[in-house]
C-alpha cells in the first residue's frame, strides 16, 4: 500500500510508537525513528535525505510538535 514510502514517526509512548511502526511495515512502508522528542525530531528531518510523509503525536514531553511541523512544511513533507 505504501510502496516503500520513508514515513517518519514521532511519538513519546514507546508502545504506541512500535505499533506504528508495525502498521507502516506491514501496508509496505519505511518507518524512520521513532523519535520521541521535538530535539531527535528534528535531527532526523534533518539527516534522513528522503521523508515522503509523516506521523505525529501532537504534544511531546518536551513540547508541542509545532516546530517539526514547521520543518515539515519547509521541506514540503505531508503529515
């Protein structure tokens, strides 16, 4: 379903996160991360060449995820 899709996944809860990354492995798709904080968010948007799109969890516990959608956004990644 995802074709190989780079799909970077940022969320605090281990859990949750390792669930997410099951769902994009199984529809075909490349999980980058997790990152657990707006910090190694934005060092993989940073170093991960090739992001085709996206999973956020809102409010992290070092903070709103506002600034990783600003770094989205500049390299024209959907989320």
């Amino acid at each position: 379903m995802l074709a190989g899709s780079r799909v970077l996944v940022v969320e605090d809860e281990a859990l949750i996160a390792m669930s997410i990354r099951a769902m994009l492995t199984e529809a075909d798709g490349v999980p980058v991360g997790p990152a657990s904080s707006v910090r190694e968010a934005r060092q993989l948007i940073r170093d991960v060449t090739v992001l085709d799109a996206a999973v956020l969890d809102v409010n992290l516990a070092d903070g709103a995820v506002t600034p990783i959608l600003e770094a989205l956004s500049a390299r024209g990644i959907p989320t």
